[in-house]
DNA sequence: ACCTGAACACCGTTCAAGT
DNA sequence: ACCTGAACACCGTTCAAGT
C-alpha cells in the first residue's frame, strides 16, 4: 500500500490531535504511517513545507461562498467559520499562525473576505485592514483559548499576586476567574459583536 | 564570573533576536553565556521555564500606570503599548502567545486593563471580556506583523490564483498587496479605532 | 515512483562529580 | 552555590541503494 501526499497530510493531522504541535515529529509521523522517517521526504521537502499544507487543510472550506444575507451577518459568518475551523484540530491557531501561508486554501479565503466585505459596501483600499484585523483578532482569540485549555484553573489565581492593595487585586483575580470560567464562544462573540459595532459606525460617516 | 539568573534571561533575549524562536537551543544559550548546556539547568528547570520567564521580561513596563485622560485613549496607549513590547524582540508576539503565562509582568498587565476599563465606566463582569477581547487582536495583529517581516513581497501574488474569474482574483490581489504594501502601524491603528469605535457605541446603550 | 537503512550533525535533559 | 563532563534518548535531513 503505497502512500499518497494527502494520506501523510492525514496522518499529520491525527499526530496533531494526539501529541499536540510540539509533539509532531517526523520519526513519530513515520512510524503513525508504517514507514521510515526518510521515506517521508519524497512526499515534502522538509517538515516546514508539510506544517504549511497542513495549515491550508485545515482552512478548507472557510472560502466557501457565504450565504446571501445581511454584510454584518455575512461577516460574522466568515469569522465564526475561522474559529470553528481552527479549533477543529489541536493547536490548530499556532499552527496557523506559524505559517506564511500562500496556499489554494488560503487565498480562496482571502477572495470570500473580499467578496463580502466589497458587496458590504467597504472601499476597496479598505477592505484588506478590515479583514485583516478582523482575522487578527480571530486568530489571537483562538490561540489564547487553545492554549487557556490545558493551563492552571484561573490564571492569576496562583496567590502571589504582589499588589499592595488587597482589595483591588481581588477584584482583578474576579476579572480573570470570569473570563476563564466563561465561555469561550460567548467571549468571541462579544468581541467579534464589538468590531462590527464600530464597523457599522464607521460605514454611517 | 558566575552567572545569575538574569544573565540567563538577556543572553536567552539576545540569542532569540539573533536566530528567532527556532533557532534558541540550549547548547547554543549556554554558548553565547561561555558555559556548558547542563549548566542552564540550575538557573532554570526547563526550556519552557526559560520561555515563560523570557515572555514576562518581554511584557516589562507594560502594566505601569496610564496618565490620566479620556478612557478611550487611555485603551489605546495600553494596546499600543502591548504590541510595542511584542514587536521589541524577534517573534515576540509568537513567543508570549505560545507560553501561559502567570508571572509578575503579566499580572501586572491584568492590572491596568481592569483599572483603566473600571475607571471607564465598563461593568465589571465585561471588563474581563473587553480586554480579553482587546489584547487577543493586538496579539494576533502583531504576530502577523512579524510572521509577514521574513516572508515573500506579497502574499497571493505568486501566480497561482486557481479563480475562473481573472478580473475579480486581480482585486483580491490588488487587495493583498495593498495590506502587505501599507504601514503595520496603521493598519493596527485603524483595527484599534474600528474596536474602540464599537466599544463607544455599547457603552451609549 | 516510492521507500529502506544507515549515517550526520544536531537536540533537551539528567546527574555524578568537581570547585 | 554554581558549573563541568559525559552520557541518554531523542531530533531533522540526506542519500546511496533497493524494489
């Protein structure tokens, strides 16, 4: 049984969920598909290259066209999409973003956004910011959210808060307590509600 | 001349503006500090003990006080702030992105967030989300400001647009080329001010 | 075309032993 | 207290050689 690129990239994906980004190596990812290390380099140039497809794997289907509607139910659309699809695979926002990616699926992305955001009415020498710090914010959101998951209970609640004021720092470690206990679509979509708020403030000028 | 824990810390800071986050190793550390890769060990119990106190010294500065003025440019100096400290080291943004961290610093920051966005009049049980929300962007922004520093002139424009539609990929070209093209500071300015604008707009409710 | 086997130049981490 | 020396169990990558 011979091995296809995309059977390595599949494979690639469940080391991934498995062992995490750190814990990808090509020796395990080796062994996971019955072969050599070596034998992995007729498939990708080095593991730089196969990181890069395996970013873009995960971002298909994000560039699929959007359903007609509203530009701000649109837009929130495209970025729920980008969560969903990141938070799909563990570590999928480091992975990401990690990776220059100028792959098929990335720049199918990257059409969608344009097409909604031009359609929105956006001026088109203004449609790349707002898209890029819409999925800025994204991708920042969900590496934090990957990453609070295996972290201690509350940050901050480790006790050595070394503020003077008793009071005020327990109401800091209230803050933190909440935004960890929270949900994290809920506090993605209170951010996410914030940026189209100021968008469509901005689009009334 | 013994080495104290500090020493440890710049040299690890120097290395990673020399060779970027990949390229820090502990053989290399301890050979830019003039001793043995074992030695690190006493000062620090791990590699990504080292990375975590290197993300703390790296949020330094962060949390001191904001002048008082308006809330919403106090917000601003405190995003500005975050990602200047990000930007002032090779893949800062990815190093404090890939370590939880609940060091001294970091708490520090937590700090002036909630006292700035309490002082602006933001519910407590919101204040948490907003920041979170706030520094999650500034996180993802900058990471793609350096992500983008090493990579080819312009995302996309390699040519290998797969659409049907010439004229249409032209723009989204034309789009990427304007991001990658414009000034990273303004592009973050003009996510900022989309944010506070929305943060404004729910704070008039 | 696709992979093995074996090697090369590295890694992080541990730990007895030195000073 | 602070570090050396040497080892252990790994890495990514290359490349002749096999099928």
């Amino acid at each position: 049984m011979q091995l296809r690129r995309d059977d390595v990239l599949t494979g690639a994906l469940e080391v991934l969920d498995g062992d995490g980004l750190e814990g990808i190596t090509m020796r395990k990812l080796a062994a996971h598909l019955g072969v050599q290390a070596g034998g992995l380099y007729w498939h990708f140039a080095n593991k730089q290259t196969l990181f890069e497809a395996m970013a873009d794997k995960i971002l298909e289907g994000v560039g699929a066209p959007v359903e007609p509607g509203p530009w701000d139910e649109q837009v929130g659309e495209l970025a729920r999409r980008l969560r969903r699809a990141l938070l799909s695979h563990t570590d999928g926002a480091r992975l990401v973003a990690g990776t220059y990616v100028t792959e098929k699926n990335t720049v199918a992305v990257g059409q969608v956004w344009f097409d909604v955001l031009r359609a929105a009415g956006i001026a088109t020498d203004r449609v790349g910011w707002v898209g890029f710090s819409l999925s800025s914010y994204v991708l920042g959101h969900t590496i934090e959210e990957q990453g609070l998951a295996g972290s201690p209970p509350a940050v901050g609640s480790t006790g050595k808060a070394a503020t003077s004021d008793a009071a005020e720092s327990a109401d800091v470690e209230a803050m933190i307590s909440a935004v960890a206990a929270a949900d994290p679509a809920d506090r993605f979509e209170y951010g996410l509600s914030v940026f189209l708020d100021g968008l469509r403030y901005q689009m009334e000028r």
